[in-house]
C-alpha cells in the first residue's frame, strides 16, 4: 500500500517535525486541523507558527521511498483553521 508522508514546519524554531503517514492528504489535513483546533497543543497555542508539509509517498510492499524534490505546503494551520 501507498502511504503520503507529511511532516509539520515550525516557523518558531525554523525546523520541521518528524515525518508521519497517512493514507491520504485530506487525512492528514484533518488530524493537522483537528490538533490546530486543540489549545493544549503547541499547534493549538501558536496556530500562525506551523505548516503542514507533503514530503512524498512510502510503499510498505517495498520498503521504497518517493520524496519530493521540494515540499508541497498544505496550509497554515492558522489559515486552515478559518477556512473550516
């Protein structure tokens, strides 16, 4: 099976957080935002401060990775959140 890797950006400390995997983008968006919206979480505290990356695509068949030449932004969690 074909797994999206994501990772989260934080502006504040200017480093992205470890890769995850999801089985799809609008997955992904939904557990950024659902954390976004979560103020007990630094996402939730600082909103403006982290972005949603895709870095590629993982086959567990193979062990294979597919990254990206260049991470794909998704959206700021703060501007996801108002588009909710």
């Amino acid at each position: 099976m074909i797994m999206k890797i994501f990772a989260v950006y934080d502006s504040a400390v200017s480093a992205y957080m470890s890769p995850f995997f999801m089985h799809s983008r609008g997955q992904a968006l939904r557990s950024f935002c659902d954390t976004a919206e979560d103020v007990n979480t630094n996402i939730g505290k600082h909103p403006k401060d982290f972005t949603l990356f895709e870095l590629g695509e993982y086959n567990d068949s193979t062990a294979g990775f597919t990254l990206y030449d260049c991470p794909h932004a998704l959206g700021v969690a703060l501007e996801l959140l108002s588009a909710r």
